[in-house]
C-alpha cells in the first residue's frame, strides 16, 4: 500500500531551471544516463530496420536522439507539450546530428494520434505518463497510445517510476543516489525526481489505466521503475553504430533492471563522442 499520489504542481515542464536540470541529468554523464542506455539497449531490440518511433512526452529528447545514435537507420517523432523541452530537442538533435532523421510535434498525450497521422513500428514513453494530473488523463494518454500504435500493429514501450511505499522514501531515494554513486545532483533535478516519485503511479493503478484503455501489455518492475511493453524483445540483435563501445558507467541500475527482464546486460554502451 502507498500513501495518496500527489500529482505535479505543473502538468508540462516549462520552468527554466528544472528544464536544464532535467537536460543536463540526461547527459551521457549524467544520473539518467543507465536508464537510457538500458532503454536504447532493449528498444533497439524490438524496432524493425528502418522503422519509425514515436516517443510520447520525449522532453529534451536525450534518450531519442540517443537511440538514433546508436540506431542510425531509424527514423523518429519525439512530442512534448513544452516549448522549452522543445527546442532543447531540437538543439539537442542538431548537436548530434540527427536533425536529418528526427521531427518534434507539439502534442498533448491525449491527441497524439490526431497529430501523428503516419503509421509507426514502435511508441515509447518514459518517465512522461506520471505527469498525468489525474488517472482520466493516464487512461486517455494510454488510449491515445494504444490508437497510434494499433494502426501498424507497432510495439509499446512504457517506462515510469513507481510511488514507493512511504513519503520519506520519495526524499530518501534521490538522496541515496547521492551517497551509492558518490555524486552531487542539481538541487533542481533532485527536487524534480521527489516531486516525480510522490506523483508516480503504483505498478496496480498503471495496469489499471492500461486496462480502461483495452491495453493488453507486459510489465515487470524493479528498482523502483516499472515497464510494460509489447512486441518482441529479441525480433533481432543489438544494433550499435560503429562508434559505440561498452564500459561500465559505475552505476549498476541498467543491468538491475536488464535481469528483471532476462537479460545478461552486465554493461551500459557508451557513445564516444562528447555528447
Ligand atoms: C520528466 S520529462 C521526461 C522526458 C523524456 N521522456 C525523458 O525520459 O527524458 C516529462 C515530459 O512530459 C511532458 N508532458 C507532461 N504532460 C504532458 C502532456 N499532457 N502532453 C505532452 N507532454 C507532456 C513534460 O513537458 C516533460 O517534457
């Protein structure tokens, strides 16, 4: 049982310092970095070549410009309400040079759909759906999701957080992750990831949005993460660009949650150039 969620005091991320504490987290230094490698690792295993992904509520698109690094024959529409996440994305996408290969369209979760009229091989949303102020807007975001996917039979990707059991637990996370990978996070961001984890959904409430939206998913959770996916995680191997290679960033949770869903992922890719 956790205590009563407490949604966002912002639904969409417009506030300056908290959108460049949440770019620079991103970072491929940066406290969010495993998660993404883990996200780019497994998706890159479920997207056909060639194909094409939607990332739903995509912020500065750090992950999706990522994925298009490591993928470069995918192409991709990243959605975010937020004129600042926005043009972060697109600064981001010209940094690494995949401008050519990405579009941003500004979109509520729950119209994505109307504003995407193309078919997709594959929708993605990470750490976006807890920004939902209530469950109806989950449910919508889900249907909307659900709509844009069917289209093409495409896969689903869902990455959240969860609300742990207890209030204290939400301040003593980030805090933890201070102390376990011997780093200082921005006051901002760590702010940020509080306010994130007392507005996150039980893993119990995300499969009931997914059941009012008729979405018949997987999900594991782990760490205090949960997933919930269709579509195959082993359609092909691991896709890497020439200039990845793998090292450990020091920090275990890429792999924690890789063995949560069977896989030997002892090590976190890393892109060599600087961004
Ligand atoms: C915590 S960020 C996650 C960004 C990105 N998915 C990632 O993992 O790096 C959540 C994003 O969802 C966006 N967002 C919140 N509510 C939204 C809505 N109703 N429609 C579209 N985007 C929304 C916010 O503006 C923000 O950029």
């Amino acid at each position: 049982m956790s205590f009563e969620r407490e949604p966002e005091s912002e639904m969409i991320m417009q506030d300056a310092d908290s959108v460049s504490g949440f770019t620079d987290a991103g970072d491929l230094r940066g406290p969010l970095s495993p998660i993404y490698h883990f996200g780019c690792h497994v998706l890159s295993r479920m997207i056909p070549e060639n194909g094409l992904v939607v990332d739903i509520g995509c912020g500065p698109a750090q992950f999706l410009t990522r994925l298009l690094q490591y993928r470069p024959d995918l192409t991709a529409i990243g959605t975010d309400l937020s004129d600042r996440m926005l043009a972060n994305a697109r600064k981001l996408a010209s940094d690494r040079d995949v401008v050519s290969r990405i579009q941003f369209v500004q979109a509520d979760f729950s119209q994505v759909d109307v504003a995407i009229r193309r078919d997709v091989d594959a929708v993605i949303c990470m750490s976006a759906l807890h920004h939902c102020p209530d469950f109806d807007c989950l449910v919508s975001a889900l249907s909307a999701i659900g709509r844009l996917s069917q289209r093409k039979s495409g896969a689903i990707w869902l990455f959240d957080l969860v609300r742990p059991d207890s209030r204290e637990l939400c301040e003593l996370i980030p805090r933890t992750h201070e102390v376990a990978a011997r780093e200082r996070l921005p006051e901002s961001f760590k702010q940020d990831w509080q306010n994130s984890l007392l507005a996150g959904w039980t893993v119990n409430e995300f499969q009931e949005g997914l059941r009012h939206a008729d979405l018949t998913l997987r999900s594991v959770s782990a760490n205090y993460s949960q997933l919930h996916w269709s579509g195959s995680l082993s359609a092909g191997d691991l896709k890497l660009v020439n200039n990845t290679v793998f090292g450990s960033t020091g920090d275990d949770r890429a792999a924690r949650l890789a063995s949560s869903l069977g896989f030997d992922f002892p090590e976190v890719p890393k892109i060599s150039s600087s961004k």
